[in-house]
C-alpha cells in the first residue's frame, strides 16, 4: 500500500516551487534599482550659462522610450518655460528644444524611462544671464518636484507588474484551495483489546 504524503509537506512543497518560481522571474527582470539612467544632463547641475540654452540634452546608459519619459522646464516661479518642442529619442540620448526668454533660475525634472524597463527621476537647476549658479532649493521643494515628476499616468500597464500580480493571484488561490480542501487528519483508534 503506498503512503499518501502529509499535507504539511504537500503545502510546504508548494509553497517553496512557488518562491522559487517568483525569484526566478523577478530575476530575469531587466531594470534593477541599482542601475544608472540618466549619465548626464546639459545644461549640467549648478550651472552659470551666459545664454540660454536651445534644448536640454539627458544621456542615458541604454535606449530611452521618448513617449514613457517626460523632461519639463521650469522658471524660478516654477511656470513651466518648456514650449519649444516635443522631446525626441536620438541613440542614447533626449532632447527637449526649449525658448527662454529672459534671465534667471531655470530647474529641469525629468523621468527617463529606457526601452529595458529601468527608470530614473531627477532634478538639476541652472542659470542663465545671472553668472552665478542657482541656490540651493528651500527644504521640500526638490522632493516636491521629484513627486510631480513621477506623479503622471502614463496609461500603460506595466508588463512585468502585471505578471507578478496574476503570478501573486495563482499562489494565493493555489494556497487557499490547499487549505480548504486538505485532508483531514484522522487519529489511531485504540486496539479493541483495550476498549474491554
């Protein structure tokens, strides 16, 4: 008569091959936290410029996806000063034409999303006509800019999130129905020679 396996390492069995299928996947994903984005950004971070520039330029490590990222300008106000053109995917880099009028304190806020999936948020700042670099932002005000720049819908599922979520939802309902359908356990009946 063969033994049928306890439930306990039934359920355990299941739960380990499901892990292991999560972490097999999640690592093949291509964009880990630690990789770098955004190489560079001209106009460069605290920079004087003697005249304005005609469009900001974002190198990036790998091919961007020009209709996922989003490169803004901003006046000192934080009007937005970037009607140039659209932003254009060129090899490794964006360009965003721009027309500023005018001196003062500009800040760029990009998210640059590249076509691996891995994406990158920041915020540089740069003058034009002052010949002083811009201050340092008050407290909060790089976070906020940061947040609006990730603060957009794009419209798009994420591929890779939705995997990981019908993946989530089978582990659970797999689970669940282990759990309400698992077998009983039944206990030893004594030997009748002791029920007399």
């Amino acid at each position: 008569m063969r033994r049928r396996p306890e439930p306990h390492r039934t359920l355990r069995r299941t739960l380990v091959c499901g892990a292991a299928a999560l972490l097999l996947i999640a690592g093949q994903h291509p964009a880990q936290a630690k990789d770098v984005v955004v190489a560079s950004v001209d106009p460069a971070d605290a920079t004087a410029l003697a005249a304005a520039p005609a469009q900001i330029v974002l190198t990036c490590t790998g091919r961007p996806d020009a209709e996922s990222s989003h490169v803004s300008v901003r006046d000192a106000t934080g009007r937005f000063v970037d009607d140039g053109g659209d932003l254009r995917a060129d090899g490794d880099t964006l360009r965003l034409p721009v027309t500023l009028t005018g001196t003062g304190d500009f800040t760029v806020v990009y998210h640059v999303v590249l076509a691996s999936g891995a994406d990158a948020v920041g915020v540089t700042r740069f003058s034009v006509g002052t010949g002083v670099a811009p201050p340092v932002p008050p407290d909060g005000e790089r976070e906020a800019q940061l947040a609006s720049a990730v603060g957009h819908q794009h419209g798009d599922i994420d591929p890779f999130g939705a995997t990981l979520l019908a993946i989530d939802a089978a582990v659970v309902f797999a689970v669940a129905l282990l759990l309400i359908f698992r077998p009983r356990r039944r206990l030893p009946r004594p030997p009748t020679s002791q029920l007399q």
